[in-house]
C-alpha cells in the first residue's frame, strides 16, 4: 500500500502558464514540493492529490513561486538543478530510493531501469523501477524523463502528453 499524505496540512498549489509543455501546476507543503501536474487542469491536479491524500488545498501563487521559477528557467534551458526542497512523506520508502536515485541522473544523460535497480542492490526489480517511475508525482524536478530502456528506447511517460513529452525534455538537456 501506498504511503499518504497529510489530510490534515494545508497544500499550497500554483500554476506555470505560459510554458512550451502546456499549463504546469505545482504543490507544495511546508516541507517542500509535493507535486507537479503538466499540461492538465485544476480540476485534474485536485484529483490527484486527493488520491494522494492530501485534502486541504488552497491556490497561492506567492506561496508556489520560487517553485514555479526554478521550473520556467529549467524550461528556458537556464537551469540545470533543481534547489527546492522535496516532501517524500507521501511516497514508499521504495519509491523514495528509486526517485532519489533518479534525481541524481545528471543533466542532460540517461540510466536505464535496469541500472537504477542494480544502484539499488535489487538488480531484478527493473520493472519495479519503471512502475515508481511511472507513479513520480514529481516530473521535470525528479527527472524520470532522464530513465530509458535497456536498448536506450524511450519507455513510458506519465506527464504531460507522454513520450511526445519525454522526447522534448530530453531534446532541451541536449541542446542546452
């Protein structure tokens, strides 16, 4: 079973628009980034975090700005680390040691399921990998669009519109 979140703390959320992915949203608690929607709604970004048990939400731009900064100079190939702090508390301790590992994917290079789950000491968890990959809350700042398959393929993009999305973040960590 998934950990949750805080149903009692309040989640501050703000939005990116315009970016070159579409509407970004943002969530944040007072010990860091919760989670990042791309190119979906409101309506869609409240679900999400009710389904990771957050249930006090309140849209404060001030609040999410440093946050949202980081990401639009990111996006403008200005930024290369992301210096925000990250709240894991509504993660597994797996998923927790798979996007740690993920996040510290260097700029602009690649790692494969199977090598992050060999970094883990659970070298035959690769599908294991790619399903914490696949559930990241957090995409752009845990960089999972940086994971690919054993042949070097993409594999599998849950932000924005997929591989399409994938394929572009990766294409920006090229030429930047």
């Amino acid at each position: 079973m998934a950990a949750k979140g805080n149903n009692q703390e309040t989640i501050f959320i703000g939005h990116l628009t315009p970016s070159p992915l579409g509407p970004i949203w943002v969530a944040i608690s007072k010990s860091g980034l919760v989670a990042v929607e791309i190119n979906h709604g409101l309506e869609a970004f409240r679900n999400q975090l009710e389904r990771m048990g957050y249930g006090q939400v309140k849209v404060d731009q001030s609040n999410t700005a440093p946050v949202l900064q980081e990401i639009s100079e990111y996006l403008d190939g200005k930024r290369q680390d992301f210096t925000m702090p990250i709240d894991w508390s509504g993660l597994t301790p797996f998923q927790v040691q798979v996007l740690r590992a993920t996040a510290n994917i260097p700029y602009g290079q690649v790692a494969t399921y199977g090598e992050i789950a060999r970094q883990l000491g659970k070298p035959q968890a690769a599908r294991a990998v790619g399903r914490a990959e696949a559930t990241n809350p957090m995409p752009l700042v845990i960089p999972c669009h940086r994971v690919v398959g054993a042949d070097g393929s993409l594999h599998g993009y849950g932000a924005g519109e997929g591989l399409a999305t994938k394929a572009w973040l990766l294409d920006l960590e090229r030429r930047s």
